[in-house]
C-alpha cells in the first residue's frame, strides 16, 4: 500500500510497509528503515571549520562515555568525559533540627505572614549538591600549523553516530572519524590519508583534574587521576587529596603502514610517523562504585578495568569495532522514521544537497547553524526532522542500561565549575531529560532514571524520617551521583520543595502505561511510588474550608508579592504541589488494582486523601492561580510553567474533561508570554500541543531555532548552538530532549484508552508527511502518514491485549478494538481498511 498525494497520484510521498513488512518493522528496525532508503534525509549536524568554542563541538557517546570531537587540523583535541566523575563522598543527608524549623514555619504560614516564612524556612535548607567533572583531553598535534588547508568539513552523522573531519593539504586528502562504542565500551578514532605514509602526529592525554600520564610501551598511554573530595567553592587546595573518586583513561594504538614508526617521547607522549592510518582506542573507567560508597572505601582498581576493557579491542580490526558500534545503535535508533514537507516544491531537498559530502575546492557548505540563521525565512522542515531526531541521537549517546542518569549537560562538560554543577534538577530538568524515552520509541533508556530513582529513596527514606517526621521517602529539587536527597542550600523559592521525587514517580507509572510490563509495575514501579504516596500522605496536614494542605510549598523558582507589597514564595498548596499529588495518589491506585493490592492501608488513606485536595482555581484574570490565593506576580513571564503540570507532563487536565481549566491555562501561556530558557521553551510547545494548538506550539518551534553565538553574551534567552545544542543560555540539554518530545506530541497524544491523531499538526507548514514507529500508551506502535494537511493512513498494533478503545481524528472519534499482535489500518474517515497479524 502507498501514501498518495491528492493529486492523480502522481507524487507518492513514502510507502507504508506491507504486511509482512509491518510486522519486520516491529521484529528489526533497521531492516524497516532501510524500506525508506530512497526518501531517506542526510541528518547530519554539518560544520565548515574546527571549533572555536565547547558549543562548536561535536559530540558522541555510549551512555557513560562522551567525547567531544573539536576537529582542529594543527592540533585536535577529543575531549573526554565518563559519567561518574563527581566531585564529593556520600553525605549525611537529615537535619535532626529540621522538625522544629518546620513547626515554626508552618505556624508563620498560617498566620498569614508568608515573607516571615519565608525567612524561617532557611532553616529548612540542606547542604550544596557535589560537581560533574570533565574527564580530560586527547591532544593530537599533526605540526600543520603553517601549512595551508582547504576543502575542510566536520560533520555528525546521526544515521551512524559518527563525526567524520576531512580536509585537504596539498595533494593530500586527510580524514578522521569518530564514534564511541557502547558494545565494547571505548572511543574509536581513525585517522588516514589518501597516499601512503601521509599520518604522522604526536599524541598526549591531559586533564584538568589531578593526574599522571605513563607509557606503557609505544602502543599505549595511560593517565590516572582523582577527583577533587569536595567542590570546588569549598576547596582550599587538593594537593594531596587521596579520596575523591579515582579515573583512568588509556589509549591504544593500531597502525598501518610498511613505513609507519612508533615511539615514545618524553616518557609521556607517543609520536607516530608515516603511517598510512592509525586507530586510536580509547576506554576509562572510575572507582565509583554506587551511591552508597566512599571512594575512599572502594575496591574497583579503575586503571585495571579500564585496560581490561581495551584489551578486549585488541584483535578487532576497525571495521570489526565499527560494524559492532553501527548494529547497536541503529537497532535503536532506526525505531523511529520521520519525514516532514511543505509539498511539491519544498526546497529543503535542495539543502539537503548542500549537506552531503563534497570535495570539490571553493564549494561552499552550509551549515547547520546556517539552516538555523536562514529558518526564520525559510522555515525549512528538514531543520525539524534534524533537531528531532538529534534529541533521539543525544539521549540514546547519554543514557544506557547501566549508566548514571542523564545530567543537566547529558554526559558532556569541559568546565571543573560547570554551570548549576551540571548537577540533575528536579522541577523539571532532570524529568524533561526523559520524556522523549517513551513516546519516541527508547524505553530502555530511561532504565538509568528508575535505578537513580530507587537510590533517592534509600537516602530520602531518611531524609523523610529525621527532617519531617514522616514515613517513606522524599526528595528535593537538586541531587547529585551520591543521591543527595536534602533540600538545597540558597533561596526558599528553589530549596524548599520536597516534590522531586513525587515527580519523577509519574515517569514509573508512564512507564507501565506505555509498556504494560506487569513485572516491571510490581517489583520495580510500585514499591517506589508505594514509598513516594506514603511521604505524601504523611506530608498533607489539615487545611482551611477542610481541604488537605501541603504546609510548607512553593511554585518552583517562583515569587510572589504578599498582600501588604513584600516578597515571598513559601505559602501553602501550590497548584503544583497538589496536581503532582493528584497524579501520583492516581498512579498508586491504578497499580494497585492492577497487582491486586487494592485492600492496603495506603490505599485506603489515598482514596480518602483525593477527595479533599483543593481545586484548580481560577484567577481574577482568568488564568490559573498558581498559589492557594491570589497573588500578585511580580514576573508574569517567569520561566516555568509550574501551575499548568497537569496539561503536561501530567493528565489531570484534559480538553475533553476541564475546557474551562484548559482555557485558563491557555490564558496563562499567553499571560507567560513567549520568552524563556530552551527549556521553557519545548515545555510551552508541549502544553500548546496537548492544547491541540497547532498555531501556538508551531511559534514555540520558531522561537527555539534562533542561532546563539558562542561566546558571546546575548540579549534573550533560549535558542541553539552551533551544534544545535540548546541554549538556557548557558547550554543545557534538557530542551534538546524537550523539542523532541513536543513534535511527539504534535504528531500523537494517547490515553489508556484513546489515540490522538496528528493533533497538533501545523498543516500549513508540514502540509505532507510520515512518522514511522511512534509510541502510545497501552503498548501502542503507530505510523501515521498525511497529505495536504491530513490524515492518509495510520498503522497501528500493539504486542499486548490492551484497553485502548477509541481513535481520534480531528473530530472524527470512532471506537476499536486492538488485539495483541494484530496490525490495523485506517484512512482518513478512521476506516479499519484492512487487519492482518503482526507476523504474517
């Protein structure tokens, strides 16, 4: 079957798979992606010269190993990072004089005196969390420094994650590629030349951080360091620090060449002369040995491991490592297709042409931070495939089954004081990391996320005990490896907020609802959101007019002006705090009855809990009141959207359920105005989405694709980076993830029960195009296929029997049955044309 245009057919957009094919596209991914090899867009992130800047960088990884390729042609630094290199020890994370800071606040709250409590609630404050650090540097001189070059390009291969350098000296045609292995856990170079005996360089290691670097024969380098024990605002000099976390890296080398000569120099670097090609192998390790251990106390030797490691690369030629590396990432990556078009005469094709590899001198390239300039004007769709499917690439780069959580860089850092110490934030940051694991098809990825989460409980278990008097577990906004579980250090407005952990639960329950993994629900999911609702039940206290209140809260980073002018942010029942509430009480219950455990005492106390949360409330000016009362906003356009979680990431709120709340919440984005970090940002495109505005998310596309220039300080907030990183500014990458997940939802929205159909799409501007491998609750695979501005044909099935009941399009509904292993297929009139089973 095929995707035709309305015109006589004479234009097919793609091929929607067959029979069979559908049911390999779910078997082998890759295998279904090549069937659009033909269609199939060159995603590559593309520069013109070496970076100047972190932020010019290319960068690569295998979920705990990073690498930033900077493609210099004198000199090449790889920089180097490894997720568990943390400034610190576990900590000591309850205050047993927390109880009575408490008391005082609360009584301050109810006398109405907020600024007071606010003051108070510095009491309330817990130590700083401890500081990513960058792991060091790979130098390669190549003594080119006077010789002229031209026909340089640097590029990132999203098809291949790799990033392949070529230029021209002379007659001499150099080229370099890059890629980090997650099989075999290294960082592979290759370094060649088009004639013979053309590569010589000298290579080092070097770091930021304490360090020693030996040779061990003219092969292999190997440096060993020790991260700082406390951060670096703290330190009053480490010179003889021995228990901070210990790091290895080595470097192995592979040469070619009948003339190809190497040796050692200075007993700390290795010089490789006219070879025909080299290949640099690169594997680290660290003593970290989990959250619960002093580094001081660790057994894990890293400088064993990490040869270990690199011995097991020995025999492997490169291509050998190459095939490995491409087979585990494009079984990934390959899940997920989308194509996007203005129609017949999109001239994105065009650019497209411009991206691919040419050779030829004087040929002009253009860039991607060039597509980023010009998209005001020409609003190039292919730029939004790209930076979707670069969040894909990103989050599967720093986040794999066995690493650390995904930071507020990812894995990638070059700054031993890194902004906001890299460190994961909790009122959103940390949870935006993860939200395109579902919907976008990387679920595994997210498996770093539940065991962080089951490490915040050990530590907010006690946190919960001594601080607050309560039983099960809780966490604050900012936490660090060693599962830091205390409130923050600074102001109120960011410190005093123990819904962390309550929101990071919701992705537990997401998880279940998207996977409908029993085993996953009863032996991961639910002990945890168990313990979560139990701090939650113990945290509300009796209210005013018999409502259940949260006594201290606050609205994340937020202000307000108390009736008699002064400022404050410690009050009581945010609308925030009770809407995170409201989903993890319904998360509890809804697992509970799945796993027969609806008789519980916590259950009992949830169902009756639910009914006294206060309500959403509206404004005098009809937006949603993000404090218990009425206060004045002294920063109407503040940066989170705290008060409107329920619309998104939530589901409390929906269009069919609250059109008034959800008008006021339409009152309150135009209220909050379009302005903000990268990450305000996306999270403003996902609320208009699930607002099924097209019009409004589409905006928040064009405000996040404005060039920032690196290095410079700039006038507005958001934006991206040369290498597409998202700006705050600084960079994080919490809005690359975010972007991603948005266009998900513009393309599909589902509930337990319904599937939304291109609910957001922006016609006028992606009038034709496809998505292949989207995922929906209720174990839901979908491919969604549209022409001027609608729907064609949809594919749907799922591997589980399922309670989704409804299709939605436009406003056509109709209701289906979904079968386990049966693949559907409907039109644009939510016809079911045809069914066939999924491994026919």
């Amino acid at each position: 079957m095929e995707c035709s245009g309305s015109d006589g057919g004479e234009w097919v957009w793609v091929r929607l798979p067959t029979q069979a094919e559908a049911a390999e596209q779910q078997k082998s991914p890759s295998a279904a992606a090549t069937e659009v090899e033909d269609e199939e867009r060159a995603l590559k992130v593309v520069f013109a010269s070496p970076a100047e800047y972190f932020t010019d960088a290319a960068p690569i990884g295998n979920g705990s190993l990073g690498g930033m390729v900077w493609g210099g042609v004198a000199t090449e630094k790889l920089q180097l990072n490894h997720d568990t290199l943390w400034t610190g020890a576990p900590g000591n994370y309850t205050d047993s004089e927390a109880p009575a800071a408490l008391a005082v606040v609360r009584e301050l709250v109810n006398q109405g005196r907020f600024a007071d409590a606010t003051e108070a609630a510095t009491h309330l404050f817990g130590g700083q969390s401890e500081v990513y650090q960058p792991l060091g540097d790979i130098n390669l001189e190549f003594g080119a420094s006077n010789q002229a070059y031209d026909s340089y390009k640097r590029e990132l291969d999203l098809h291949t994650a790799t990033v392949l350098t070529t230029y021209n000296i002379g007659e001499v045609r150099y080229m370099r590629e890059h890629f980090c292995s997650n099989p075999h856990q290294v960082i592979v170079t290759m370094i060649s030349a088009n004639i013979p005996g053309q590569v010589s360089c000298t290579m080092s290691l070097s770091s930021q951080l304490k360090n020693n670097v030996t040779v061990t024969n003219a092969n292999e380098l190997v440096m060993e360091g020790i991260c700082p024990s406390q951060r670096p605002s703290l330190r009053k000099g480490n010179s003889n620090d021995v228990t901070g976390i210990k790091f290895a890296a080595v470097l192995g080398l592979q040469i070619g060449g009948n003339t190809a000569k190497a040796t050692v120099v200075n007993d700390q670097q290795l010089r490789l002369d006219n070879a025909d090609w080299v290949v640099l192998v690169v594997a680290a390790s660290s003593s970290f040995n989990g959250p619960f251990v002093n580094p001081a106390d660790s057994a894990l030797d890293p400088t064993s491991i990490a040869l270990n490691t690199l011995n097991l690369t020995r025999n492997l030629t490169y291509d050998q490592l190459k095939a490995a590396h491409l087979d585990d990432y494009q079984h990934l990556f390959y899940r997920l297709t989308i194509q996007l078009s203005r129609g017949l005469k999109d001239t994105h094709s065009l650019l497209t042409e411009k991206e691919r590899p040419n050779e030829e001198v004087g040929v002009e390239i253009r860039t991607s931070a060039d597509r980023v300039k010009s998209f005001s004007i020409d609003e190039d769709p292919s730029l939004v495939e790209l930076l979707f499917q670069y969040g894909r690439y990103l989050f599967i780069s720093c986040s794999r089954p066995g690493t650390q959580v995904s930071n507020l860089q990812g894995i990638w850092n070059q700054d031993v004081d890194p902004a906001w110490d890299a460190a994961p934030h909790l009122n959103i940051n940390l949870q935006m990391n993860y939200w395109p694991a579902l919907p976008c098809n990387l679920s595994e990825c997210q498996e770093p996320l539940f065991d962080f989460l089951a490490s915040l409980a050990v530590n907010g278990s006690k946190t919960a005990k001594v601080n607050y008097q309560s039983s099960g577990w809780v966490t604050h906004h900012v936490t660090d490896i060693w599962a830091k579980s205390s409130a923050f250090l600074k102001n109120p407005k960011h410190a005093v907020w123990p819904m962390g952990g309550a929101w990071l639960c919701t992705h537990l329950w997401e998880h279940y609802q998207f996977s409908l993994d029993k085993d996953f629900l009863e032996n991961k999911a639910y002990p945890l959101l168990e313990g979560c609702a139990t701090f939650l039940v113990d945290w509300l206290i009796e209210g005013q007019g018999g409502y259940l209140e949260t006594n201290p809260s606050t609205s994340p980073e937020h202000a307000f002006l108390t009736p008699d002018g002064q400022p404050a942010s410690v009050s009581y029942s945010t609308t925030m705090d009770i809407l995170i509430i409201r989903e993890v009480f319904s998360a509890v219950l809804l697992s509970a009855e799945v796993l027969g455990k609806s008789d519980t005492d916590l259950v009992k106390n949830i169902k009756k809990a639910l009914p006294r949360l206060p309500p959403i409330q509206i404004a005098r000016d009809r937006t949603i009141m993000e404090w218990a009362l009425d206060f004045q906003d002294p920063e109407v356009h503040h940066r989170h959207l705290s008060h409107l979680f329920g619309i998104y990431p939530g589901h409390t709120i929906t269009l069919e359920k609250n059109a008034d709340v959800c008008e006021a919440a339409a009152n309150s984005l135009y209220k909050r105005g379009e302005d903000g970090p990268g990450w305000s940002t996306t999270w403003k495109m996902a609320l208009w989405a699930r607002l099924f505005n097209s019009e409004n998310a589409y905006r928040m596309v064009l405000k996040l694709i404005t060039l920032v220039p690196p290095g410079e300080k700039v006038d507005f907030e958001g934006g991206l980076y040369n290498n597409l990183w998202t700006a705050h500014p600084p960079f994080q990458i919490d809005a690359n993830f975010g972007f991603t997940a948005a266009i998900a939802e513009m393309l599909l929205q589902s509930t337990q029960n319904d599937l939304y159909l291109l609910p957001a799409l922006p016609r006028d501007k992606w009038p034709r195009g496809c998505v292949k491998g989207l995922r929906a609750r209720g174990d839901v695979t979908v491919n969604i296929c549209w022409d001027e501005g609608e729907l064609q044909e949809a594919l749907l099935w799922s591997n589980h029997g399922n309670s989704v009941t409804r299709l939605h399009y436009g406003g056509l509904v109709t209701a289906i049955a979904v079968c386990s292993s049966t693949v559907y297929k409907f039109n644009r009139g939510l016809e079911c044309l045809e069914a066939w089973p999924l491994g026919k």
